[in-house]
C-alpha cells in the first residue's frame, strides 16, 4: 500500500498533536479530541443498545464539513456511532476530517457487517495524508454468544472476516483491533468468554483484543443501567490480567502499553468505588457530538450543552458558554455520574500523566478508599 501522507504534513500534526498533549497538563479550554456521532444507524440488533430502535441518520455532508472547517485545531478524532462505514459518504466524513483540520490521529469502531466495504473505506482513508488510523472490529462473545448479543445470525462469521481483510493490509500507519465490551450479557465467566473468543479468532494475538466496560449512556445508547458488567466479577479478571500481561512478551508500542496499562489499573479503582479515580478532562481535552450535532461534555453525561448548528459549528463558541464553563468545572470535580470509558478516559490519563503514573502503581490514598455515591445522577 502507498502512503501518502507527505514527511512534512506528518510531522507537521505529529507536532501538533503532541503539542496538544503538552498543553492539556494545563487544562486548556479548546478540546484536542471530538467523538463523533456521525449516525445512529446500524445493521446490527445489539442487546445494550437502543440506536438502532429509532436511529438518527446523522447530518448532512456540507454540514460536516463545516463543522470540520469550523475546528481546524482538532488533532484526535473519534467517528462513531451506529456504524460509521455503513454511511454512503464516509469517504467523503474522513476526507473533510482530514483536509480541514491537523488531525493527527483518527479511530473508528465497526460491527464488520460489510467485511469488502470495511477493507475498501479503509484503503480508501490510507490514502489521504493521516498518519495515525486505527479501526476496532466488535465481537463480544464467540458465535453463537456474539451472534445474539448482535441480533444477527451470521454477525460473528462477518465480524472475524473484517478483522482478517483488515490485519492483511500493511501499512505502519494502521492497526487494527477486536474490541471485546464485557456488559451484563457476557461477564458470568469473563476470563472464558475471552478464551473461547480467541478459539474462535486463529491467528488473533492475544494483544490485538481490546476490552471495554460497557456503560449507562443515556443519550448516546439510550440503554438500561442494568446493562453495566458485575464489578466484582470484572475486578477478579483484571487482577488476573494485569498478572499475565506482566509476564507476556508484547509488541505493542510501548507508550500505547502504558496508556492501556494505566487505564486498566485505574479501571479497578473505578469499579471497586464507583468513583473516576482522576479529575476528569472532559470539556478540556475531549468534547462529545451526537447525530444532531448537539454538544455534550461526553458518551455519558446527559448534560446538552449547545448545538453546533446555533454557533456556527465552532467547538470554541460552544464551549465559550457560561453553562459549557460550569460543566467543564464540574467534570473536573466529578460533580457527574462518574465513568471511566476509553473515550474520555485515556484523554484524561494524558491529561494528569505524572499523577496518572503514580495513582497506577501505588493507589489511590486511604482516605480516598471508601465507595463513592456520585455526586450528580445522570439525566
Ligand atoms: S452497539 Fe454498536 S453495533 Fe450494536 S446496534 Fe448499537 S451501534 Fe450497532
Ligand atoms: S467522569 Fe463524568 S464528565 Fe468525565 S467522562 Fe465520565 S461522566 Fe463524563
């Protein structure tokens, strides 16, 4: 495959994007990385989500663009959704991404339902001059598990063949991954489930599956509380699996291996207390846009803040707000419902990087131990 990204224009926003994360220990007020609703349509039928229920189709193209135009700043982007490859002008969402601002680095999920036009908009976003993608394929279970969590039969089958077209494609500016999301479906034995995935995925590394916690997101899913995995079950696989990533020998880049590290142990803190175990830099570091352009402070606070429609499609007009201010403050405090997904998270684990070290290895203080009721429910 041919690269390209130009030398000059990788460097260019590698600068930047670093740059970005210099100034995010400072709490800058212009978010660095957006995750994007771009649809809530979907092929699949999943158990713990609702968007397919009554799916938005996301907006239009020209308005896409602008809102890309609007914020040129934007370094990580985040398309998701729904399932992003199924909208017909996809190539045309990461060409504005990519064109209209110094993205650095730009992910996306899919359920891999349309393994030829996964790997065919995938070829088609190498193209351009990004210099970091990275795609993340769903299975949540082996076949006959993923296939009902999923709502489809044959999901698993299309799921692993996306993720093989994907992993043939060589290129050292894109990965790709399984991302495995333990929810209340699939968490009786968690330490199985990801065996018997792996049986079902020959030629899968252990290291290419990424795990999730799935979370109550009100106005992203609109799933059911009940849809959360048992803490303490999922707390007794994470020892573990922190146990036997120690002793593996991993290929991952080291840094991503730290950042995954870190969340994961912090994950445990979270789970055990019901609390962020870091102040939160959501507003600051990262910003939430749902398919009607509405901004929020992320995936899982119900807390609208503007929509981008009324202010131009700048991200920085939005945020200049008294109430967007106030959010942003209370983040910080974890005056929210509390959370700790990858989205949000891993911003704020660069974001706090020194303290995020420490916390990791050491804890958290004694008298920050005791469970956490968060300070505001959600809605
Ligand atoms: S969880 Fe993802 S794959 Fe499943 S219906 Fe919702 S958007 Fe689609
Ligand atoms: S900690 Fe609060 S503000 Fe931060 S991502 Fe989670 S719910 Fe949103």
């Amino acid at each position: 495959m041919r690269p390209r990204t130009s030398a000059a224009s990788a460097t260019r926003r590698a600068f930047g994007f670093y740059a970005d994360l210099a100034a995010a220990q400072f709490r800058r007020r212009t978010p660095y990385k957006l995750t994007y609703i771009v649809t809530d349509e979907c092929s699949c039928r999943c158990a713990i989500c609702a968007l397919w229920k009554a799916p938005r189709p996301g907006a239009r193209t020209d308005e896409i663009e602008r809102l890309f135009a609007a914020n040129p700043e934007l370094s990580w982007i985040n398309l998701s959704g729904g399932d992003v490859v199924e909208r017909d002008d996809f190539l045309a969402i990461v060409t504005a991404a990519v064109s209209r601002t110094r993205v650095f680095v730009l992910d996306f999920p899919t359920a891999g339902q349309e393994p030829e036009r996964v790997e065919d908009a995938v070829r088609a976003t190498l193209e351009l001059p990004l210099p970091k993608l990275v795609v993340t394929v769903s299975i949540d279970g082996p076949p006959e598990l993923h296939d009902r969590l999923r709502g489809r039969a044959g999901a698993f089958d299309r799921a692993r063949e996306t993720f093989e077209r994907l992993s043939a494609l060589r290129s050292r500016r894109f990965q790709a991954y399984v991302g495995l999301t333990f929810s209340s479906r699939n968490d009786a034995r968690p330490a199985q489930l990801v065996d018997d995935v792996l049986a079902h995925l020959p030629g899968v590394a252990r290291e290419q599956l990424h795990f999730n916690l799935a979370h109550h997101a009100p106005h992203y899913y609109r799933n059911r509380p009940d849809d959360v995995p048992d803490r303490e079950r999922l707390v007794a696989f994470l020892h573990d699996e922190e146990r036997r990533r120690r002793t593996q020998p991993r290929s991952t880049p080291l840094r991503l291996r730290w950042l995954e590290a870190t969340y994961w142990k912090l994950a445990v803190e979270y789970l055990e207390r019901g609390r962020s175990p870091l102040p939160c830099s959501a507003l600051a570091s990262s910003v939430f846009v749902d398919a009607d352009l509405r901004v929020f402070p992320c995936a899982t606070w119900d807390r609208p803040l503007a929509n981008l429609r009324d202010v131009g499609y700048s991200l920085r007009a939005a945020l200049a707000r008294p109430d967007a201010i106030a959010a942003a403050e209370d983040a910080h405090a974890l005056r929210c419902p509390n959370c700790w997904t990858p989205c949000e998270a891993f911003p704020t684990i660069l974001s706090h990087a020194p303290r995020a070290l420490v916390r990791a290895r050491h804890g958290a203080a004694p008298n920050e131990l005791k469970p956490v009721v968060p300070d505001v429910p959600h809605g």
